[in-house]
C-alpha cells in the first residue's frame, strides 16, 4: 500500500515539474549558465519555491533521509 502512495506522489510531483518547470522552444533555445543554448530548459524554482509541491518534496526528503 505504502509503494502506491509514493508512486502517486511521484506522479504528483512529475505531472508539477511537466506543467511548471519544463520548458521548450527549438526556435528560441536558453542561454544557459556556460553560455551554451538548449531548446530544453528545467527551471526547478518554480517547482521547490511553489507552496503545491513544496510539502511532497520535503516528504521525499524525509524518506530519503529516513525522518
């Protein structure tokens, strides 16, 4: 029971990251920090800093830490 809690916090997590901080353009790629493009780009601000996910990412990092 416990392993389909956390698979469905995953997903959660997951479908936040798709709608939040996943982002692509292949007309327009990022600059990134090292100065190379990427028509790809995770900005996982908006995801660790968004009140939503916040609580499921501290509970992973509870698990992972065995708290």
């Amino acid at each position: 029971m416990k392993d389909k809690k956390i698979l469905a916090l995953k997903n959660e997590i997951l479908n936040f990251i798709l709608k939040r901080a996943f982002l692509y353009n292949p007309e327009k790629p990022f600059v990134l920090s090292s100065g190379k493009e990427s028509p790809y780009y995770l900005d996982c601000r908006k995801i660790t800093l968004y009140s939503l996910t916040f609580g499921l990412i501290g509970h992973f990092f509870g698990k992972k830490l065995n708290i």
